[in-house]
C-alpha cells in the first residue's frame, strides 16, 4: 500500500510546484518524486510474479518486454508534445499518467489482499 500513496504523494507535490513555478521548489520536488516513485517498478514486479500461473522466467520476460515498449515509444511522443505544447505540459501530464499509475497499483493490491 505505501507504495502507491507514496506515488499519488509525490505526483500532488510536483503538480503543486509546477503552478508556483519556482524553479528551485521544482529542482526540490522532482527529487522528493523520484523518492517517492522509486519503488514502483520492484512492486509490480513482485505482484506480478506472485500472481501468475505461469512460470515465473516467462512472466518476468513479458514484463520487460512491456517496459522496453514504453522506453522505445515514450521519447517520440514526448518530443512530439514538447514541440507542440511545451515542457510544462509534459510534466503536468506525466504527473497525471503517475497517478494513475498509482491508482491502478492501489486497486490491484487492495483486490489481492482481499
């Protein structure tokens, strides 16, 4: 469970110093984010090699696979959006895309444990 409050925590405090745009509250807020989302990726992975039915080589082969998808589409559409929108657009929504990232991680784990 922490770790999804600790992402949903960290998205709201780099949202809020984003709309203060003060760019040393910024500098500051990106680190407390990057804290607070660091161990997202460990708990995924851990649920999701907990809940397979499938070998676990195979599961955790498919999760990389999806995060490596991610990293080959993620810089085109973010230097698209950039161009057309702005840095600042991007990491409004990248705060977006990081609270429902948690949302959907909360959801899971509640749904398990229960």
């Amino acid at each position: 469970f922490v770790g999804a409050y600790m992402g949903i925590f960290g998205c709201v405090i780099l949202f809020i110093s984003i709309l203060i745009y003060n760019p040393y509250l910024i500098l500051f807020s990106i680190l407390i984010f990057a804290f607070c989302v660091a161990n997202f990726w460990p708990i995924v992975v851990r649920y999701a090699l907990s809940q397979t039915t499938e070998s676990l080589n195979t599961t955790a082969s498919n999760l990389v696979t999806l995060a490596m998808s991610g990293f080959l589409i993620g810089p085109a559409i973010v230097g698209y959006s950039a161009s057309t929108m702005g840095l600042t657009f991007n990491v409004q929504i990248l705060c977006g895309l990081w609270i429902i990232n948690s949302l959907a991680l909360l959801f899971t784990v509640r749904k398990i444990t229960q």
